[in-house]
C-alpha cells in the first residue's frame, strides 16, 4: 500500500532497505472465511468482522501470529499494518533505525488502511480496532477515527 500523503508534511522520499518496494508499506491480511473452511476444532461457525490491529514501537506481523490465531478462531478476519520504519516497510534513514518525521503519518497510514483494505475485509461486517503500546498512539488521533467512523459506526477500539 502507498504511504498516504498527509496535508501540511511534504511527500517522503522512497524509503531504503525493503527489496524493490521501497515507496509502498507493508501490510498483512487474514481472511477469517478461509480459515474457517479448514474446519479446526473449536473455531466460531460465524463470521464477525475485520479487525485491524495497530502495533507497538518495532513490532512487525509475526510477533503477532498467536494473537492473530485467536481473532480468526473468533472469526475476524485480521488486518495489520507495518507502520513506515517498522516491519518490512520501508525506513527513511539508516536500515537498522526506526524513525518518522511527524506521527502524524502514522495516524494517516492507518486511516488508509483501515478505510481500505480493513473496509474490504470486513464485507460489510463491523470494523474494529485492536491497538498496543505504540499502536494506540496513532489511532488516538481524532483525524484517524472520524475518519474509519465513516465506514463503521460498530468501530470497537481497544488499547489492552
């Protein structure tokens, strides 16, 4: 997904260290509906809704992976962001360093995501939002929930 521009913060430059897909971030669906069709033992026989999940400061996907499982045995499909500087997104200075600008770009990347791909996954089912650490940060944004509000007046925000 392409970074979302931000009114008032200049474009960024393509980022550095991720592989040929150095101006798009990097995000991971799971579809709760797949999942189900595998038939394991004590998974909902219903299908809930998306879940978005906003992560902690230098957390990626697979730090995430049991987590992930209990949402798909409860039947939401699950959506996560890399937020730019984390994960295989790109970062905008050295490889090895997790930085950003403003957080404003955070509360936009996730507004993007959610009102996109989280809309998307959710066919039309509730919209919902798990946040962590660092992650609770960005939608704490007023911009970023009005913002999925549109698409979801279910939105369920959690910061554990």
């Amino acid at each position: 997904m392409e970074s979302a521009k931000v009114r008032g913060l200049v474009n960024m430059p393509a980022g550095v260290g991720a592989g040929d897909q150095v101006d798009r971030l990097h995000y991971v669906t799971y579809d709760a509906k797949a999942f189900a069709a595998l038939h394991i033992p004590g998974s909902a026989n219903a299908f809930r809704g998306a879940l978005v999940i906003s992560r902690g400061f230098s957390e990626f996907a697979g730090k995430y992976s049991e987590m992930i499982w209990y949402f798909l045995m409860a039947g939401y499909s699950v959506c996560f962001l890399e937020y730019r500087g984390h994960g295989d997104s790109p970062r905008d200075q050295d490889p090895a360093l997790v930085w950003i600008d403003d957080w404003r770009r955070y509360v936009a990347d996730l507004a993007k995501l959610a009102s996109t791909v989280g809309c998307q996954e959710a066919h039309g089912q509730g919209l919902y939002l798990y946040a962590h650490y660092m992650g609770g940060g960005a939608p704490s944004g007023l911009q970023c929930l009005n913002i999925i509000h549109r698409f979801s007046p279910r939105l369920s925000y959690q910061l554990p």
